[in-house]
C-alpha cells in the first residue's frame, strides 16, 4: 500500500514569501488525489466544471473521488490536480486572482461607458 500522506505541494509564490504562509497554505492542502477531488467538488459544487478544469470526463472525475476507480488517475490528471486545488485553497492564489479580475473589470468599464 502507497503513503498518501505525502507532502503537500506549495506554490511557486511562497518561495518569496514568509513561512507562516506557507505553513497556512499546506495546512489546508488536501492530501491524496481522492480528498483533493473531494475537496474539488465541494468547492466547485458541480463535477463537470471540475472535469473542465482538469480536463477530463465527469464520469472520471466522480470515480476517482469514489476510490472506485478500475485504473489509477492518468499522469496528466496527476498533474494537473495539485495546480487546481492550490487556485481554490492558497490564499495568495486567491487575492492575485481577485486582482487580475479587478484590473479586467477596470479596463471594460471604460469601454462600456462609451
């Protein structure tokens, strides 16, 4: 049986940044690929924009998080978890996000005030 309690991945930010925030961001991490999609479909509240964002097929996406999955998850869907759950969880994440929408909130309003 594998450890699925492996250390959870950090964004590249925290490089930067101080060790509180790092400690708080793999505090909230999710571990394993099942609670992390878990964690997912909570989030999102819907598996098929869960599947968009991972790419791959709501059928999957649901299997996987059931653990009754005949395969392990792919390499990419492997890959491209970790990335998704850091967007939902970091807190860095989240505030960049919420200003790269406000800039682009910012740059249409004057095109629609015309």
């Amino acid at each position: 049986m594998r450890n699925t309690s492996a250390p959870a991945p950090i964004c590249d930010v925290h490089d930067l940044l101080g060790r509180p925030v790092r400690e708080e961001c793999a505090r909230l991490m999710p571990r394993g690929i099942q609670q992390q999609l878990v964690f997912l479909l909570e989030h999102h509240g819907d598996d098929r924009i869960v599947a968009a964002l991972l790419n791959s097929r709501p059928r999957t996406i649901r299997r996987h998080a059931r653990g009754s999955a005949l395969f392990p998850p792919n390499q990419a869907l492997r890959r491209r978890l970790p990335e998704a759950v850091l967007n939902a969880v970091c807190p860095v994440r989240i505030a960049q996000a919420a200003e790269h929408a406000a800039r682009r909130r910012k740059r249409r309003r004057p095109a629609q005030d015309e």
